[in-house]
C-alpha cells in the first residue's frame, strides 16, 4: 500500500517519530511518503495516511490541522491513524491527551491515536519558548519512546496488510 506519513514539527522531532514509522512501514513492504504538514496538496493518492503533530500549549499545530481541515473528504476515504508528540519526562508531562485530538479523531474517523513522549533540547528554543519551558519546568532530554513507536507502526503495516486495497482507497 502507499501510504502518507505526514507530521507538523517546529524543532524535527515529530519528524523524525514521522521518519521512524515509514522506515518500518517499508521494511514490512509498505511503500511510504513522508512530508511535513505544509507540503502536503492532497492525500487522493494514498491508500491509508497517517498524521501527526507536535503539542505545543496542549494543542496539535495549526499546519496539520489545516491539513486535515483541507482533506476531510479524502480522509474519510482511507484508512488513518494520528499520533501526537510532546509529554515530557520520564512521567511525561503534561497530560498526554491533547485538547483538540477528539476532535481530530471525530474529523477523520481514525482508527487510532497514539501520544509519544517528545524531546527538549532547550538550545533549539528560541527565547519565549525557552521562558515558557522555564515556567512550566519543562524537563530537558530526549523521551521519545522508540521501541513503542516502532512497535505502533508495526501494527499499523499489519492492519494494513489486512485492508482490500479497493476499500482503503476509497
């Protein structure tokens, strides 16, 4: 299957979370694209998609939700999967639910959701960010999960080995 794997990322770790799905969706004979949220015209030509965003004040980025927004109606006709990234620490922090993702998951009936825990590199920020992470204790360092993220996109190579390719593609 062909398969959309797109991420908004201000500083390139949801990016390469997005990398590390695709790379695993291949190795399982999956052909994948991966693009950033603003590059992506239309998802038509995919057979299922999978999008995901960096949480920044509890909230996907406004790239990937004006992508979804721009979609909708090809989304409703393939298979997606969302992922956010972001909670920080070894309890990652804040909470892993971001505020608009049911929303998200009601908009293009997802069939899944995942939150991986982000990484803090406080020398990327640029100043507000840095005062932000400093209120809040933003713990720095490098939480992404990868053996879950692999994980997760195994499964999803499963399922997708599992779906009739007249269906997925709508």
């Amino acid at each position: 299957m062909d398969v959309l794997v797109a991420s908004a990322s201000r500083h390139g770790a949801t990016a390469e979370i997005a990398q590390a799905i695709a790379e695993t969706l291949e190795r399982a004979g999956h052909h994948a694209t991966v693009e950033t949220a603003e590059d992506v015209a239309e998802v038509g030509m995919y057979d299922a998609v999978i999008l995901g965003s960096a949480i920044y004040m509890g909230h996907w980025m406004e790239p990937m939700k004006a992508l979804i927004e721009r979609t909708a109606a090809d989304l409703a006709h393939r298979p997606v999967w969302l992922f956010s990234s972001g909670p920080l620490g070894d309890v990652p922090m804040p909470a892993p639910e971001p505020a608009d993702v049911p929303a998200l998951i009601e908009q293009t009936h997802s069939v899944d959701h995942r939150t991986f825990a982000g990484k803090l590199d406080r020398h990327q920020l640029g100043l507000g960010e840095r005062i932000v992470a400093t209120a809040v204790r933003a713990p720095e360092g490098d939480f992404r999960p990868w053996v879950e993220v692999r994980e997760w996109a195994c499964d999803i190579a499963r399922a997708l080995a599992r779906e009739p390719v007249a269906q997925a593609a709508g």
